[in-house]
C-alpha cells in the first residue's frame, strides 16, 4: 500500500499522520490509565518521513 506515496512523501507524512491520530484513540481505548509516549509515536510515524534527512542504513546492508 505504502508503494504508491513512494514519490509522493507530502502525502504519505498526511496519510501517516492520520494513522497516528487512530493508533493514539486505539491506546486512549486500550490503556485509559497510562497515556501513550508522544515522542515516541512520532517517532514511529512520522519522524522518518522527513525528506530532508537521509535514512538509515537496514542493519547488515553494508
């Protein structure tokens, strides 16, 4: 699924965005008594889609 935003990262970061927003409900219905990480939910979902930073290399891709 995640193939057809490979030239598009503007909408794969709103389309990860909105998982986020549904990943967040999902932990709030879940787990009511400890609120989900912030930081590391973006992390997740969003923070490597930032095309100004190179990603990293897969482990053993050397």
């Amino acid at each position: 699924m995640l193939m057809e935003y490979r030239r598009d990262m503007i909408a794969l970061s709103i389309y990860m965005g909105g998982m986020l927003h549904d990943a967040i409900g999902d932990l709030i219905r879940l787990h009511p008594d400890t609120p989900p990480d912030s930081a590391e939910l973006f992390d997740r979902f969003l923070d490597w889609t930032n095309p100004r930073r190179p990603l990293p290399e897969p482990p053993g891709a050397s």
